[in-house]
C-alpha cells in the first residue's frame, strides 16, 4: 500500500462523513450530524495533511543501491572562478558560477523502516546544495561566498517532519545529512552518486582525473 493509497483512503472516508452528516443534519439530528462532520473534517485534513507530505517526497529519489544522481562538468572563468554545469539523469541542467578551489554537493538521505517498506516508503534522497570551497581556512573566511540551493521551499517539509516527530515516528530508521567534494579544474567531468552510506563522487575524464591527482 502506498502513499497514494492512504490519501484515497482518508479522501473516501472523509466523504462517506460527510454524507453521513449531511442526512443527520436533514432529520435535524445536529448533535451527530456535527459529530459526523468533525471526522469528515479530521479524515479530509488527514488527506490533505499526507498529500502535502508525499509532494514533498516526490522531490527525493528512490534509493534501492548506489545509482548516478548527477554530472558535473567545469569552465574555468577566471582564477578561483568556474562554472558549473549540473546535469541530472533525464532533466534538464543546471548551471551556477562557484568561487574556490573545490566544488561541494550536499544531499539528505532518509531512510524508512521494514515495516514502512511494505506501505511503500522506501529510502529516498534529495541533492539540497552546491556550494565551492577554498582549500585554504583563510580564504573560506574572508574570500567570496558561492552556495546555491537546488530545490524551491515547500510547504510541508517531510525532512523537517521527520526530524521533528523522529521519536514519535518509530518507521523511521535514519536521517542524515551527507556531502561530498573534489577540486575544481577547466573541461574536469565528475559523476555524483548516492548510495546507503551517502554521496559519492568520481572523476569521468582526463582532466577530472588529474585535478584529483594533483590534489593536496
């Protein structure tokens, strides 16, 4: 049973409430007519409340193995200056200028229990942000900033749920932050990958390969 399932559920039996309310009310029985239109109320908020939180998770991906989340390909500006072109499997890219030496992906990873795997819930995660680093602590604090996130805000923020009722929610096995980062270089190709221990990155070409070599 998914998530889809539950929302139907709530829906329907909302609007059996509400049917029922509506004929109480019809044979001047207010006391239950009222009482069959607050739980038409609880179940239709139910429905709302579940369908807001599975938007919000359409925005995360299933994670069943390791599985290629992006690429990364790089232009050089200028000195400590590039642009980043973001390509996601099947969706259109992105691009962003990042100041540094390296670049950094960050993604959060929410992981549901066995029993929440059989109502549909399997783990799931979601690239937050795309930041550049400078290699050395002085610059990080006093250089040019660039950090971008890579979703819009929602409304209903299941990440932010799931911290929140975390000791409550007992199908929830673990939630965590996860990042990864690599210099940056001219024409340098990197593949991003998530897997259950959380984000991975590898070089795809030459000159990818040589800025990790030359790395220090």
């Amino acid at each position: 049973m998914s998530l889809n399932v539950i929302v139907a559920a709530c829906a329907l039996i909302a609007f059996a409430f509400l049917l029922l309310a509506a004929a109480r009310f019809k044979r001047r029985r207010f006391v239950v007519g009222t009482a069959h239109g607050l739980m038409a109320a609880v179940f239709a908020l139910a429905a709302a409340c579940a369908g807001l939180f599975g938007f919000d998770l359409l925005t995360y991906q299933r994670l069943t193995h390791e599985q290629d989340a992006a690429q990364l390909k790089f232009t050089r500006i200028a000195d400590r200056h590039f642009n980043a072109r973001l390509q996601y499997p099947g969706r259109n890219a992105q691009s962003f200028e990042l100041r540094g030496d390296e670049w950094q992906i960050d993604a959060r990873v929410l992981k549901w229990r066995p029993l929440a795997n059989l109502f549909g819930f399997d783990t799931v995660y979601r690239l937050e942000r795309i930041s550049g680093r400078y290699r050395d602590i002085e610059s990080e604090r006093n250089a040019t900033r660039s950090v971008y996130a890579l979703n819009e805000p929602v409304y209903l923020d299941a990440w932010q749920l799931a911290r929140q009722y975390k000791d409550h929610v007992r199908w929830i096995d673990a939630l965590y932050g996860s990042a990864t980062f690599l210099p940056m270089a001219d024409d340098a190709h990197y593949q991003v990958s998530v897997s259950q221990t959380g984000v991975l990155a590898r070089p795809l070409n030459e000159a990818a390969r040589q800025a990790v070599g030359a790395w220090r």
